[in-house]
C-alpha cells in the first residue's frame, strides 16, 4: 500500500541553488507519495508534484508582519502545510494557535500535517502519551473537519538528534503502531504518519506498521541517497 512520505527541510539549506539541487535530485517516480516542505522563502522556485509549507498563519491577510498566510501558499501551489511542529510550540505556538492554523488551511484546501506530541518524554508509557495527546487534539481540531486532517506523531524525545542515522532515541515501530490506532479510532483523522528520528535504516520497520500512513522525516530527508531509499521502501 502506498505510503505518505513528507520531508521537513526545516531551515536547510541555506542557499536556493542548494535547496532546488536537492529537490531535483529527490525521485518524482517513488513508490511512495512524496511531499517536500522547503524553507517558505524557497517554496516558488521549488519544481516537485508535492510540495508543503512548514507553517503558517492563521489568518488570510492584514496587518501581521512576517507572516505566511494558506491563502498565499495556495496561490504558490502548496497543498500541504505542516502545523504545530514542535519546533514552533517550543517558540510559542498556543493549542489554539494551532487549531486556528489548521483551519485556516482547510478554508484554502490545504492539507494540514497537524503535529502532536509535544511535552511527552522517553519514560512515559503509552497512556500517558495518549493523555497528553488527547489534550492537544481535542484543542487543535476543534471545529475542524479531521478527515481532512493528516496527524503526525512525533514524541518529541525522538526528533533532530541531529544523527540522521541515531539508534538511540528513536520511538519502536510498535509504539507508533499502537498510537496511530489510538488517534485514528479517537479522532477520524485521514491518516497519522510517524516522526522523529526516521532515517533509512528504521524506516522499514515503521512503514509496516499497519496504521502508520507514512512518516515525517526531517534530518534523513537531506540526505537524497537514504531519502530516495526511504520513498521507494
Ligand atoms: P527528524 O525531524 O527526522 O530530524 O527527527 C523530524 C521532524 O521534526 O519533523
């Protein structure tokens, strides 16, 4: 069954030549869908079928200076954008921050990849994941239509060791497994991908997972070797 593949660049590279041979250098055939979320700034001059936004705002214009609306991004071509990264809660992000991002990319027909799972740490079990989970959830799709919604779990102990090839703080196969089941039962949600730390060695082992629909990968996802292997797994 095919998978979902998306790619956080994060704020890499650092260059636009870097960033469009990089891109040119990701399969456009892969057994996979691809999904490449580029720096915002690079996102026009980016050639690839999907591309994603890493973030955005919540509303569609006005006065909000730096800001990146959905329907600016629509307007580029974007069709998914990535929101409530942990990355952008550690600086701020509210839950009702994010539940106003989600819906504001619903209203443009953008796919929101709603990350969740901020604050749990390498000791919890299960449940005390799925509480934390629940309490973003109920938050972040609040009056938003979650069949349209992809989640991306991503227990925050696990992203951006920094070694796209780590071995020791990566979630098992197993736990994302049993967390995709629990947010797809709970919230109808069209599919929840695994993230944090997925690199070409594990990536096999979570795209097995029966409801893991694919996976976010950031530091891998600059490696165009292992990301070409992972988007044909
Ligand atoms: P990582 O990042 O694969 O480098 O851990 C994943 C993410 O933060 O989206």
């Amino acid at each position: 069954m095919k998978k979902l593949i998306i790619a956080n660049w994060k704020l890499n590279p650092t260059t636009l030549k870097d960033a469009q041979k990089l891109a040119a250098s990701i399969s456009v055939k892969a057994k996979n869908k691809v999904v490449l979320c580029p720096p915002t700034i690079y996102l026009s001059q980016i050639d690839y079928p999907n591309l994603g936004a890493q973030d955005c705002f919540w509303n569609e214009k006005g006065p909000h200076t730096g800001q990146t609306s959905p329907a600016q991004l629509k307007d580029l071509g974007v069709k998914y954008c990535i929101v409530g990264h942990s990355e952008k809660r550690e600086t701020g992000d509210t839950d009702e921050m994010v539940n106003g991002k989600v819906k504001a990319c619903l209203a443009q027909k953008i796919t929101p990849v709603l990350c969740v799972g901020f604050g749990t740490t390498v000791e919890q079990d299960d449940l005390e994941v799925t509480d934390v989970l629940k309490s973003q959830l109920d938050i972040n799709l609040s009056g938003a239509d979650a069949s349209k919604v992809i989640v991306a779990y991503e227990p925050v102990w696990a992203i951006s060791s920094g070694d796209p090839y780590a071995t020791k703080k990566v979630a098992t196969p197993e736990h994302a497994e049993t967390i995709s089941i629990f947010i797809k039962n709970k919230y109808n949600v069209s599919a929840v991908l695994y993230g944090g730390s997925a690199n070409v060695r594990n990536a096999k082992e979570f795209l097995a997972g029966r409801n893991v629909g694919g996976l976010l990968v950031g530091g891998a996802s600059l490696i165009a070797k292992d990301f070409n292997e992972i988007i044909n797994m």
